[in-house]
C-alpha cells in the first residue's frame, strides 16, 4: 500500500483529489471546487487550497524517502494567494522538489485555475521520520 492508495490518505477523498501524476520529481493533481471546499463567497476556501499542497507534497516526499525511513510530516508551511478559485471550476496543482534530501525535503506546489492563472504558491518542508 503506498500514499496514492485512497485507505492511506482518505482526507484527499474529502477533497475529491485525483492524482494525475506522480514521480520523485513532479507530483501533479486536479479537484473541482465543490461547495464542501468553500467559505464565503463562493470560493475555495484557503484551507482547502493548503491541504491540496500539503497532500501533493507529502505523495513527494514519500516518494523520495531514503532507505529504511517509513514515512515523512510536515514541519513547515507558506502560502501565497494570489486570486480566487471559484465554485464548479478546476484547479491543477504541480508539486516539484526544491530539496530532497536524507533528513527533510522541501516542496513547491503551484496551483492554477482554468485559465492557467497561478491561484496560489505552497513552499512546504517534509521532514523525514
């Protein structure tokens, strides 16, 4: 069983998650913004955007454990938000590592609207268990 099975991360079936790529150099992912994922008017709400990054992080830096490590937690967290996703659209998100190495990772997620606008930036580090 590895991350992308759903049994191990049920919270990204919450978000109705599809992973549609993933490597240990580029994770990538699509949702569409349910009304379950927004706050007040009627857009994705922030919490939904950085739990779509850590998610697409975590598959990462899984994939990137040295030897005989099991698993990995986040440590550190930043968002930028740079516009809104709205109700009924899809997002993608695209996670690259910036570092992966023996004791933490650090990953960058960028995700985009329709249009291919960026709506947020995620820089997250994964420290290695």
């Amino acid at each position: 069983m590895t991350l992308l099975d759903p049994e191990m991360m049920p919270f990204s079936r919450v978000l109705g998650l599809e992973i549609t790529h993933s490597d240990k150099q580029r994770v990538a992912g699509e949702l569409t913004v349910t009304e379950a994922l927004c706050t007040t008017g009627r857009i994705m709400h922030g919490g939904a955007v950085m739990t779509l990054a850590d998610t697409l992080g975590a598959i990462g830096a899984f994939l990137n454990l040295p030897e005989g490590h099991k698993t990995t937690t986040t440590i550190e967290s930043k968002t930028n938000f740079l516009r809104a996703a709205p109700l009924d659209s899809k997002v993608t998100a695209e996670c690259i590592p910036l570092h992966a190495g023996r004791r933490m990772s650090v990953w960058q997620t960028t995700i985009s609207n329709e249009e291919g606008k960026t709506v947020a930036v995620v820089t997250q580090t994964q420290m290695v268990l």
